[in-house]
C-alpha cells in the first residue's frame, strides 16, 4: 500500500486507496497543448501517479509565456515546449512514461494519436483544435476535459464521457475572431487554477470517484473569486454536426462546419442587433463584470454579471426580445443558452463578437453618416 511513499497521502483519502492509486498508475492521458493550461495539468497529473502521459504542441517557449507557463523558464525560450515539458516532467517523475509530439495535431494524425490514450485534456488556445479534438474524442470515444481562459475568467467542463458534447454549447466555430491571450491578456495564476481543476477531472474521471464536470459549464473568475455554472443540455443538431465515420472527418465534409447555431447559442451581427435597438425591440443585457469596458452608450441595457443572473433573472421577464453582451461574445452564449430555457417564448440571442466588435461596428457606422 505504498507504506509512506509518494503517494501515502492521497492513498489513505477515505474512498480512495490502492485500488484508485493503481487505477492511475494504468492509466494514458494526452496533454495537446503545453502551455498556460498544459503545465499545471502535466505537473500534477504526473505527481499524482499517472502511468503515461503523452505531450502533443508544436509551439515554441516564448518569454511572455513565462509568468503562466510554469515548466519553463528563461534558458528554455526558442526550445520545443513540448519536448522540454517532456524532459522536466520525466527529470521529475522518473515513474511516469512521457510520449512526445512535437507536431501540429491535425485531422491527418489525431485519431491514430488519441486512439493510443484513455483521457484526452485541452490545453488549446483556438476553436479549430477544440472542434477537432471533440470529433475525433467522439469517434473514438474518448472522454476530454475542455479548458479555456480569458483575461479574468476560465471555464472547465467535461465533453463525451456518456454526456453531453462541446458541439451540444458551440455548434460551429464563429465566424467572428475570437482573440486569444496573446492580445488581450490573461492573468498567469488563472491559468494554473484552471489546469489544476483539468488536472483533478481526470483523476476523477480514471479512478470513478466524486462527480465529473459533466453537462455543464463550470466558470471561474479570478476577481471575485467565484465559481457559477450553466447547465448544459443536448442540442439537436450535435448528431448531425459530428463525424459519423473516419473517412467523414477526414473529408471535412461532414455538416459539422455547415448551417447556423441553434437556437439555444444564436447570435446575430452589429447590424441585426442595430435594427432591433433602433426599433426598440430589445434590450441589451451586459453581462460583464461592473469593471469591464467599453461602456454600453445610446441604448436602454440592464447589467446582469453573469455569476448573479441566477439570482436576478427575474428583472428580464418582461422583456420579450434581449441581446445579451459581453466582451467577446462567450460568456453571452453562455447566458443566452441559461435564459433561453427560462423563457423559451423570447427571442434571447447573443451578439457575435461582444462589445468589442460592437464599438468597432458603431465606430464604422457614424463615419458613414458624417
């Protein structure tokens, strides 16, 4: 029973034991991605006695990865991530077997790569990788444990595992641009929180204790120091999104990238949402933190954070037709999803891009009337 080994302490959790411990000693999980969210989940998959890991990035160390990429440091920067992140958790945890795929993970190779492993963690930072790491997951099967941050907020949730799929809260991929860290920031810590609780569902999910982060979407923000979730229900057209056969998503040329968001995630553009405020047919609902920007001007809103609309949802009953806001258009998706189920009657849609394109749009728009 590993009398006052390594793994003493987490052997003799009640419910936990030798049998859990060996359970992860057994055990394959691949990492794609080593950076903000892929370091702290490799260091403390590894410490906690995982078998394999595999390592898949294709990126370089930078030094603005450093203040969140915690297996880096300075003599690292222009190095292979994913072979120095091999390297140190392997000088670490000489126990652990590391695999390592300096490679861009792609639909040629991801379905030979994932076949070889038992849970799957993103530690992406773009949609395509996602969308491709939860059709190939479910072709194969796979359970993934989904990871994401932005500036103040990450969430976590797990996809495919008998639940509901990433497919099930984002059809598609937006055709909006979706920034990532490098442009607007993010807080280094957030990143560790975020992977560490990646880290602690796949500890669930291989020795089956606790309750998985399933059908749902589990949210952090870092300023208030709050979590909230949003349920997540089966979307109709997730089946016939996603790849049915090998050939299919090898192709591409699934349903999976065709046709609109239901109606749970609808978005619509700056000029949808300027003809309904310009009718005074909706309202805005800012779900931003009081501290975000820019402010919302020329137009009747309610600011609602998304961690107190549970609470106050009430305030929006009246309203048959609401625009839901935030910076960038993710947490809106997230609310509109939540209050559609409420008010299934209304007419709840997110507006793509968030306030950021908004400003961008109503910039444009008063240049072509002057």
């Amino acid at each position: 029973m590993d009398p006052k080994g390594k793994y003493h302490r987490q052997i003799i959790l009640p419910g936990f034991g030798s049998d859990c411990q060996q359970l992860l000693r057994s055990s394959k999980v691949l990492v794609i991605g080593a950076g903000g969210l892929g370091c702290p989940a490799l260091l403390y998959l590894a410490a906690a006695g995982i078998g394999t890991l595999g390592i898949a990035d294709d990126d370089i160390v930078d030094l603005t990865n450093l203040h969140r990429q915690i297996l880096y440091n300075e003599n690292d920067v222009g190095k292979s991530k994913a072979i120095t992140a091999s390297e140190k958790i392997q000088a670490s945890f000489p126990e652990c077997s590391v695999f390592t795929y300096n490679i861009k993970i792609d639909r040629s190779n991801i379905l030979s790569i994932i076949g070889q492993y038992d849970v799957i963690v993103d530690g992406t930072d773009n949609l395509s990788t996602r969308y491709l790491i939860n059709d190939a997951c479910s072709l194969r099967s796979k359970p993934w444990v989904y990871g994401s941050v932005y500036k103040y907020q990450g969430q976590v949730a797990v996809f495919n595992h008998s639940s509901t799929s990433y497919r099930d809260v984002f059809p598609e991929a937006s055709s909006s641009h979706i920034p990532n860290c490098s442009e607007t920031g993010v807080l280094g810590v957030l990143a560790g929180i975020i992977g560490n609780l990646q880290a602690n569902e796949v500890i669930k999910l291989i020795t089956n204790t606790g309750i998985p982060a399933i059908n749902k979407l589990l949210t952090f923000d870092a300023l208030s120091a709050s979590f909230y979730e949003v349920a997540i229900t089966p979307n109709p057209d997730t089946v016939q999104r996603t790849p049915k056969t090998d050939t299919e998503f090898l192709s591409g040329r699934s349903k999976a990238s065709q046709g609109k968001c239901n109606i749970l995630c609808n978005t619509i553009d700056g000029a949808e949402a300027q003809r309904l405020l310009t009718g005074s047919l909706a309202v805005f609902v800012d779900v931003r933190d009081s501290y975000e920007e820019p402010e919302i001007e020329n137009h009747h809103f309610l600011k609602i954070p998304l961690d107190e609309l549970a609470d106050q949802h009430t305030l929006l009953s009246r309203f048959e037709h609401m625009i839901i806001v935030c910076s960038a258009g993710q947490r809106s998706k997230a609310a509109a999803m939540y209050l559609k189920k409420i008010y299934p009657q209304n007419h709840i849609v997110s507006l793509e891009g968030g306030l950021n394109n908004w400003s961008d749009f109503t910039k444009t728009l008063q240049h072509e009337h002057t």
